[in-house]
C-alpha cells in the first residue's frame, strides 16, 4: 500500500513539473517576439502552497517598468521545494533591474523571461 501511495505522489509531482514546463514554453515561444523594457524588482514574497501530501514553495516577486511614459507592474513566479530557496531569491532580487517583455499593443501585459535576465541577475542554482 506505500508502495502504491509513494508511486501516485511520484505521478502527480512529475505531472506537476511537466505542466508547469509546457505552460512556461508556450508563454516564453510567444513572449520572446514581445518589446522588451528595463524594469525593477520592488520585493518579493514567498507563499506556501500544501497538497494532501507535501508543501512546496512559490517566489513570488513583484516588478514594475515604465513604457511610453506609462508606469505598469507584474509578478514573476518561480516553485521550489523548500522554503529557504524561495526567500533566498526573493532577498537577493529585491531593489535589482529586471528586463521585462510587454505586448507592444497591449503594454499592460507583461512577463519576465529568464532568459533575458543573465546579464542583471545573480546566477541561480
């Protein structure tokens, strides 16, 4: 019976993972044609988020940029497993510049690729 439990939690986390990464693919493909803008991290929040069998931790971090004398913000998630991962990025971010991709028609949406962020960010494990 534990056999069986570890193997369904095994299935849903790997299922998790897997969703997380097509959703992340397709925004990024679409993303990538977006006008880019220099932004900022203004902080950063960690939230706990529990299953029915394992909690696991979401970085929250809030950006803000200006386009076309307009001023707009957004968030940027990214999961990790334990919590300590999650604040470490979040206290590291804080306060630093951020690139950001709006839809030129639509500068309000807006989203943070980390592709674009080697040059402005720490490097992250």
């Amino acid at each position: 019976m534990e056999i069986l439990i570890l193997g369904l939690l095994f299935a849903i986390i790997i299922g998790f993972g897997f969703r997380q990464t097509i959703w992340s693919k397709a925004r990024t493909l679409s993303a990538r044609s977006w006008s880019t803008c220099q932004g900022k991290i203004e902080f950063g929040t960690v939230i706990e988020r529990r299953t029915r069998y394992f909690s696991y931790y979401v970085a929250q971090l809030a950006y803000s940029y200006t386009t076309n004398g307009e001023y707009y913000s957004g968030y940027h998630e990214k999961i990790f497993l334990r919590e300590k991962s999650a604040d470490a990025l979040c206290t590291s971010l804080k306060g630093k510049a951020t690139f950001v991709r709006y839809k030129p028609n639509a500068p309000g949406t807006s989203t943070v690729l980390l592709e674009d962020q080697q040059s402005v960010w720490p490097p992250q494990n």
